[in-house]
DNA sequence: TCTGGGGTCCTAGGACCC
DNA sequence: TCTGGGGTCCTAGGACCC
C-alpha cells in the first residue's frame, strides 16, 4: 500500500509562509528570468491564471487584481522541502522523495494501529504543525493509483485533503470521472491517440486489454495500464538512483549577440556542472554543448546546434572541461544570430579511477594538486558563493538571468532572516 | 519586447558481428 | 538467376515527469 503526499502549491505557499500580511492575496511565482508562471496560490488559481503562462500574457490580470508574484528562490523550496520530507520520514518506515514537493509512503503495517485515513489525517497535522505547509495525503495500492487518490484530495474539499483508494469500487468510481490525460504517464501526445481509439477516461484506460494497450504503445504504457487495475508495477525506491548525465542551461536575461559574452556564459555553466559533477563523486567523459535562437521569435533567424566530444579520460576537472567547451563553442559559434539561450551536458559517469583505456593510453594520471585544487574552490565557494571563479566565466555576466522579484533566503542565510518587530 | 530548467526511460534504425 | 538469420551496441529522437 501506497501514500502520495504532494504540498499544495509548493512554492506558492513557501512565499506566503514569510508573508502572512499576503494570507489572503493572489501569489504566483515566476520562471527564471521571470518568464512563465510555475506556482500559483489558491487565490491565484481562482483568477483563471494557468500553469506555464508567459507572464507578458496575463501582465494585465496580475496588475489588475493585485497579485503578488515572486522570483523562483531555490534556496528557500530547497530548504523547506528538506523540512517536510524529514518529518515525513519520521512518519512512516520507508519513504521516496519523488521531487521538491512530493514523496510516497510505504504503508506496511501502518493500518494496524489505525485506519489509513486516520494516517494520513494525522500526516497532514503534523506536517502542518512542523513546517507551516499544508499537504495533500492519496492513499492505494498502486503509485499510479495513489497519485490519482491525491489529485481527488485535491479536487475535491469535502474529502478533507485524504482519500483513500483501497476499495475496488471506489477506485472504479473515481477513475470514471477522470480524463484519461490526469492519469500519471499519460501526457499531451498520449491523450491524443488514446482518444483516437476510443479511450477518453481513465476507467476506459484501466479496461483496455494490456497487451492491446503493449502493440499499439508500449510496455511503459502497459505499466500503467496494469498500476490502474490495481496490479503493482512501480516499486518504492528510498535510494536516489546515481545520476546519468548533469545539464546546466539557462535562458539569458537578455539576447546574446557578442562572442565573448557567450563564452563567459558557458564557462559559467560548465562550472556549474564540473560543480555538481564533484558532488555526485563522479568523473565524466562526455561533453556537449548546445545554443539556440529564440523558437517563439517570428523576426530572428532560427538557429540551432549542438557539438559534443569525448575526453581522453574521465574527469571531473573545471579546467579540463572548459578547454573542450571553448573547443566545442569555436566550431558552433555563428556570427550574426540573437541567442536566446544556451547549455552544457555532461554524460557518461565513472567512478572516480575506474575507466577502460584504449589500447595506445598512457595511464592517466590525476595529480593529487589537481584533486586537492577543485576541492578548495568547492569548500570556499560553499562558505561564500562566487569567492574563486575562472576569468572566462567574465565578472560582469550582463547576460544572466532576471529575478526581479526576488525575496530573502529567510531560511538560509544569517543576513537574510525575517525579522519580528 | 517578453515563453524555465533538469531529468528519465523507451524505441527505432543503422552499423557491425558471425 | 539465385544473396540468411540472429544477434549486440550505439545514437537520435520522442515521450513523459515535476
């Protein structure tokens, strides 16, 4: 048995949270660069305002109602989703933390004390109390079927933010009222040809013959199908996977046009990723670069294109990695487009030492300096950020992104803590 | 004028092998 | 004239998620 924990509107309510003198005003959070709507408040949600707006589209409507809209601040969901998902673990045996705001609950065992919707009542109290940030609790046999049990808490207020799916009828009950698209795996495109078929709510998705369902999609599809009719397929997994590639890409606050710049900025994305690289303990060898023109743009010349290379050895050296990523922008680099963003990619992990010569190698051999060098710059940069950083990633970066609306890392930084009066 | 960022998994098709 | 069958590995692209 299965609980979907999912905080209502995440970020949103991290804002308010900070605010209370916004308890009852609109609040919509923003993309970076301040470009799209990623989070909005209950207020938010009942002025019409959808998920994934451009902001310049809805500007009016933001004025007009007076809603309140914040920069994304990563530092601050980063450090309160910590907060929930430990109190969740301490809730429940076995716990995996889906993303920022979600985690499902392994349920052996609980319904012996009390039912499980007494659980999850007491899961959203002590949430609550611990943290401030309301959650919603859906409870079934299967992962799939516990995020449509969440989607129905909600939805729908008389549940009391807990349903619980156990029951075959109610499951049947529930997935007759939903479009086939609410279901989890079923995006955009799938919606489209299930439609085709003759398959337009979830209940006629659980239905289909899985086999019909496996040589018309495929087994992932299948999977889901099986999960609806109440046949577990996903297993709870506590242990974050190790990662298969590291991307750092960001849109820029203002088109790029000039060369140097966009040196400066890849430089400054590839030590984002060696960063994180170090961080996963983790040696790379593969490297790509991409940079595009804007797709929305109907003026700007499309432009699109990307370049990678394969390192001699693994590595997780900055330096080693920028000198290929300037390799890589040389050859891409057309004079004449407005950029609108670019990126690196990093693929292809070894653990630290471990690694397939070729034939005509010489060993490599990683000078403890080296080690000891990224290291430092790691340590001093998590003391204070930007301390030591390399020349090419340039000290003005007049092409990074907006935050206009940015609000204090309340919970992070000393400077920044909120202050009762 | 202005449209996010960071991931995963699966499949099809080509290259190559015996 | 007639040209097999069964694999593996890799990559690109498409789909999905939050």
């Amino acid at each position: 048995m299965f609980a979907l924990v999912d905080c209502n509107n995440f970020y949103a309510s991290c804002e308010k949270l900070f605010r209370p003198d916004l308890a009852d005003t609109p609040v919509v959070v923003l993309s970076n660069n301040d470009g799209c709507v990623v989070a909005r408040s209950k207020e938010a949600k009942k002025l019409g305002i959808k998920m994934g707006v451009p902001v310049f589209q809805v500007r009016d409507v933001l004025h007009k109602q007076g809603v309140v809209a914040f920069s994304s601040n990563y530092a601050l969901y980063a450090d309160m989703s910590q907060r929930v998902m430990s109190t969740l673990e301490n809730l429940a045996p076995r716990v995996e933390v889906y993303s920022i705001d979600e985690a499902f609950l392994d349920l052996t065992g609980i319904n012996y004390s009390l039912s499980l919707t007494e659980f999850g009542l007491q899961v959203r109290r002590i949430v609550h109390k611990h943290t401030g940030i309301n959650v919603c609790v859906g409870i079934a046999p299967t992962k799939t079927l516990a995020k449509l049990a969440n989607h129905a808490a909600k939805t729908w207020h008389k549940t009391g933010g807990v349903v619980d799916l156990t029951c075959t009828e109610r499951q049947r009950k529930l997935l007759a009222l939903l479009p086939v698209g609410e279901v989890w795996g079923i995006g955009g495109k799938l919606t489209k040809r299930l439609q085709q078929l003759g398959i337009d709510t979830a209940l006629q998705l659980a239905d289909a013959e899985p086999e019909f369902i496996r040589q018309h999609f495929s087994v992932v599809v299948e999977r889901t199908v099986r999960e609806l009719r109440g046949e577990s397929c996903l297993a709870l997994e506590q242990l974050a996977p190790t990662k298969k590639q590291i991307i750092s890409s960001r849109a820029f606050g203002d088109r790029i046009t000039d060369k140097q710049q966009m040196q400066e900025a890849i430089s400054e994305y590839v030590s984002r990723a060696c960063k994180k690289l170090r961080q996963e303990q983790q040696h790379a060898q593969y490297l790509t670069v991409f940079l595009r023109t804007s797709p929305f743009s109907d003026t700007d010349a499309p432009y699109s294109a990307s370049k990678s290379i394969a390192l001699d050895t693994p590595s997780s050296d900055t330096r080693v990695f920028l000198a290929k990523a300037m390799q890589l922008l040389e050859a891409l680099w057309v004079n004449g487009y407005r950029y609108a963003k670019a990126g690196v990619m990093l693929a292809d992990f070894y653990d630290p030492g471990v690694y397939q010569p070729s034939l005509f190698d010489t060993p490599p051999v990683q000078k403890d300096t080296d080690k000891k060098l990224m290291q430092l710059m790691d340590t001093l940069n998590s003391k204070h950020s930007k301390t030591l950083w390399f020349a090419s990633q340039g000290t003005k970066q007049e092409w990074s992104m907006k935050r206009e609306l940015l609000s204090p890392a309340y919970t992070t930084d000393w400077q920044q803590l909120p202050v009762v009066k």
